[in-house]
C-alpha cells in the first residue's frame, strides 16, 4: 500500500511538472508569434494606394574615393548621419555613432553611411583617415561609409529623401531598411535616443528575419 502511495505521488508529481511545459510547447508549434514593428515616416500617394516612400538614387564619392551608389545599400540595414569633419562638435557625433556601429560589429548587412556637410574639407582623404581612426577595433572594415561629392546632392537628399527642412543645422540620424525606406529618426545629440537606434536596429532586423523566413517556407510548401 505503501509502494503504491509513493508510485501515485511521483505521477501526480510528474504530471504537474510536465502540464506548464506541454503548453509551451503547444503555443510555440501551433500558434504565430507577433512582434512589434517600426512605422514608415513617409508615404507616397500612387493613385488610390499610399505606399511608404523610398528615398531618391544618388552618386556619391566614398573615402576610398570611389564612386558610391545608393544600389549598393540594398539589403542592408543601415543609419545615415550629415556632418563634416570640420564640425566642432565632431567628437562627439563620433562618440554616438560608434555605439551602434560598435554594437553591430559583428554583423556586415548593417552599415554606417555619413554625408559631409562641408564637401570642399572633407575629401576622401581626409575621410579615410576619419574612419579608420573610428573603425580599427571592428571586424569588417568597410561597414562606415562616409561620403562627400556634389553638397547639392547631399542637401536635396537630405531635405527631400530624409525630410529634413533646416538642412544647414541638423543632428538626425536616420534609420533606412533594406529597401531604403525611412523607418526611424532621432537626435544624435542626446544618447537616449541613440540607444533607441539601436533597439530600433534590432527590432527592424527580427522583422526582416520573419519576413525571409515566411518567404522560404512559401518555396518549400
């Protein structure tokens, strides 16, 4: 009677140590799981449709003093900032950039693309020595683009794509997905907000993630 006492005790036991993990499991296989996502910031109106805005192409000299292209941002996660390196406040512009560039180091689809604000200082030069300066501890090396060229060019991105009226004086930072809409906007001034970036960063590349994955599990079924 004894034994049998013990033998239901350890059942009963088993049972109620297994009931939490069998609706975990239940939930996790059969149920689909919802994240929150970042909104676009800006919309283009094409007949009867609103669809988020894609910045406009454009052409650049990067510090290599190659010709850069924004084709070659697609499929990448990236923040854009406008500044020169003649800014007496560049200092600490680096210093918050390099917490998202720093942060995602490790991962090469997620870039760091700044635009001078004073193209007749900052040739490539002068910008190649800036990010290698910023970029030696960090695996790939070409993960900061900073850009210069044309200043027309810049300033009709940053005022039509980025929507950014005071064009001589800006702090933003911006956040662009991988089919180069703008999904977030921040003031790199001040370092709550650049932790928010790179939240922000994070919870855009989980989205991409979920996206890619239904996509493949589309061509297998």
């Amino acid at each position: 009677m004894k034994k049998q006492s013990i033998k239901k005790y350890t059942v009963l036991i088993g049972i109620l140590f297994l009931f939490p993990f069998s609706w975990l499991m239940f939930f996790g296989v059969f149920s689909t799981h919802s994240f929150n996502t970042l909104p676009y910031l800006d919309f283009t109106v094409v007949g009867t449709d609103t669809i988020p805005s894609t910045l406009p192409e454009f052409t650049l000299i990067d510090q290599e003093g190659d010709n850069f292209c924004s084709d070659s941002l697609k499929g990448n996660v990236w923040l854009a900032a406008f500044y020169g390196t003649n800014n007496p406040y560049v200092a600490k512009i680096t210093k918050r950039l390099l917490w998202p560039n720093f942060r995602y180091r490790e991962e090469e689809d997620i870039l760091l693309v700044s635009f001078s604000m004073d193209t007749e200082y900052d040739q490539p030069e002068v910008l190649k020595q800036y990010v290698d300066d910023a970029t030696k501890y960090h695996r790939f090396d070409r993960q900061w683009h900073f850009l210069t060229g044309d200043q027309n060019v810049i300033h009709k991105l940053l005022k039509d794509g980025f929507k950014q009226e005071d064009i001589e004086n800006t702090s933003a930072v911006f956040l662009v997905d991988d089919k180069g809409h703008v999904r977030g906007r921040y003031d790199g001034n001040r370092e709550d907000e650049i932790k928010n970036a790179i939240e922000d960063i994070a919870l855009l590349k989980k989205e991409l993630d979920i996206i890619e994955y239904e996509r493949r599990k589309k061509l297998e079924d």
